[in-house]
C-alpha cells in the first residue's frame, strides 16, 4: 500500500487488511522537508494499523522525471500536468518495482478511480465520487502497470471514507486535503521556477492583440497560460485574456473570450488503455481535470498522433495538459499530450 499518511491511504489500507490482503505499507521520499514530514506520518500510521513499513528514496527520479519537466514546460510556453508523469514514472514506475523487490503481487493506492478489465485489456474508469474522480490523472499508464494496481476506494466517496476512518478511530480521519502541486504548497510556481532553474533576469517579450496589436512588455512566457485572465495587467474595453503563447517569437497573444475558442486540437503519444484503435470513433474528451468531457472525434495521425474535432466550440486548449479520451463519462479509452490547438479557419490570430 502506497502510504502518505492521509486518510485516504490509511482508509484503503485498513481495507485491504479488513479484506484478507497481507499488507505492507511503503513510501517514497519525494522532495524536502515536506517529503521527510510524510514519511515520518506515513511511518506512524501504518505502526497504528499493525503493518509493516517501508520506505524509499526517489527524491532524484522525482527531481528528473517530474520537477525539471514541469520547469522545462513552462519554459516552453507550455502547461505541464505533473500529477500525471507522476503516476506514470514515480507511483506506478519507481514505487511499483519496490513493491516488487519487497515480494508484493500488487501496488494500492488511495487513488480515485477504479480499474477494469474487458476483452484481456485492463484500463482506467472513473471513479464513484466525481467531485474527485482522478481517471484524467491515470491515462499515461501502461497494460504491464494497470494489471498490477488495486484501488480501494475507487467505489466510495470522500464522505464514506471519512465516515470508515472515524468509526475506525483511523489517523487522519478529520484531515484537511490540500488541492496545491505537492511540491509547491503555496501555489507560487513562478518564484518556484525561478529558484530551481537559476534563471536569470528573463528576457523580456511582447504581449500582443490577434491583431498584433502591442500592449506592453512581460517578463517571461513561464508566467502565463492559455485561458489566463487574471494578472495580465492591460486595460482594454472587454476583458482579455491569453488565447495563445509563441515560445519561438518569446511573445504572448492575448484576445477577448471570443478568441479562445478552438474546433479541435492534435495530441501525440497516444497511450490506449480501453480501445485498441481510436481512428474515427466517437469519443468524450477531457482537455483539463477540472472540465467536463466533450463529445468529438477521433484521426489518427501518422508518428503517434490524433486529431481530435470537437462537435462544439471548445476554449483553453492548452499544449502540455492532456487531451484523454473517454467512453461515456466513465471507461478511459486513451489519451495524449496537446500539441496543438486546432483553431477555426479565418482566425485573426497573427502568430
């Protein structure tokens, strides 16, 4: 059982233990002082519950795998999902072949979703708390991983759990939940890019119209992503917002909410999970975790890549969140990474 000491890993361990499983707890040390605090919890939770404990030191694959990619993306004028390499190479990578090394048959987390199976293919469905179904978050992972994951909690919501851990007089059971990126707490990812890249002082860009239109100076793409509203610092009659970022011309495009509306997009390093082939299917696509999927359809491309074209105008396409592909609203079919936006023919964006 991946432990951080949660309620919600401590809920999915007493569980699994309540269900006949023989249970170990292991944790990885991810980064800082934070990590060092979850796994002294960790430590402590799994003696409360009478199993034994392991931990791990992956604070260099969390460095190269997950934090210098979403510094690079930034950088890029992209906007990284780190949540998701995480599953991929820390979880389900790193700490999967530790739980192997130790004995373990299977790999739990308290993850919000739940895995299935049909036609020998194991693949990710939405969890029974929609409020936070994390299947978006899951759609990197491979056959070889999801046929080792359990997830405990996948049919229950956060209320259940919370509800299993008191009347169990669980640790944590009352605890807050933070929403931030794990290894930035307060949500200053610019300050945190800034530390961990040693940037110097960034060279200073446009930030234009869809006309072209000068407006004033930024400094640094890093500090801006499609859809932003908010600390652009331009009076215009009609709210702005950034509808596209140009890392090679180091400029930022901004433009009314009428701008951000894109009919498709293109996404590259498909994963499938449920589908074998997605070319020309129906499909739902989710473009952020926080939005709800969108009825489209699929192209395949040639070099790994989709085409997705959305039966309605969509906004805050963003290259580097993930475009995941969904049947209904539950089974995860695939999913890529945004290249690029598709907009619609006669944009007035001037690139």
């Amino acid at each position: 059982m991946a432990m951080s000491g949660g309620v919600d890993s401590t809920t999915a361990a007493f569980l699994l233990k309540k269900q006949g499983y023989e249970v170990i707890g292991i944790t990885a040390q991810m980064f800082g002082d934070e990590g060092v605090q979850v796994l002294e919890k960790a430590k402590i939770t799994a003696d409360s519950l009478g199993i034994e404990h392991h931990a791990i030191d992956l604070t260099g694959t969390f460095r190269n795998e997950v934090i210098n990619q979403f510094c690079s993306e930034y950088l890029s004028g992209r906007t990284p999902s780190p949540c998701i390499r995480c599953n991929r190479f820390i979880k389900f990578g790193a700490l999967l072949e530790y739980a192997t090394d130790l004995g373990c048959e299977k790999l739990a987390t308290g993850h919000y979703a739940m895995i299935k199976e049909q036609n020998g293919r194991h693949f990710i469905s939405s969890g029974a708390d929609k409020k936070k179904d994390q299947s978006y978050f899951l759609f990197f992972l491979e056959q070889d991983q999801l046929k080792r994951i359990l997830f405990p909690l996948g049919e229950m919501t956060k209320e259940e759990i919370r509800k299993v851990a008191m009347e169990n007089y669980l640790p944590s059971a009352s605890a807050s939940e933070s929403q931030e990126i794990c290894f930035i707490p307060d949500n200053d990812y610019k300050t945190f890019i800034s530390k961990n890249t040693k940037l110097s002082p960034p060279e200073h860009g446009d930030i234009v119209g869809t006309d072209g239109t000068f407006f004033k100076k930024h400094d640094g793409i890093y500090r801006y992503t499609i859809g932003q509203r908010r600390g652009l610092g331009i009076s215009y009659s009609e709210p702005l917002y950034v509808v596209d970022i140009v890392p090679d011309q180091n400029r930022v495009i901004v433009g009314t909410k009428e701008h951000l509306n894109r009919k498709g997009l293109i996404a590259e390093e498909i994963i499938l999970q449920k589908a074998e082939n997605l070319n020309g299917i129906r499909v739902y696509t989710k473009i952020r975790s926080t939005h709800s999927a969108k009825p489209s359809i699929v192209e395949v491309m040639d070099g790994n890549r989709v085409r997705v074209i959305f039966d309605e105008p969509i906004t805050q396409v963003s290259p580097g969140q993930a475009a995941v592909f969904y049947d209904g609203d539950m089974d995860v079919l695939g999913g890529g990474w945004i290249k690029e936006s598709i907009p619609f023919q006669g944009s007035t964006i001037e690139r």
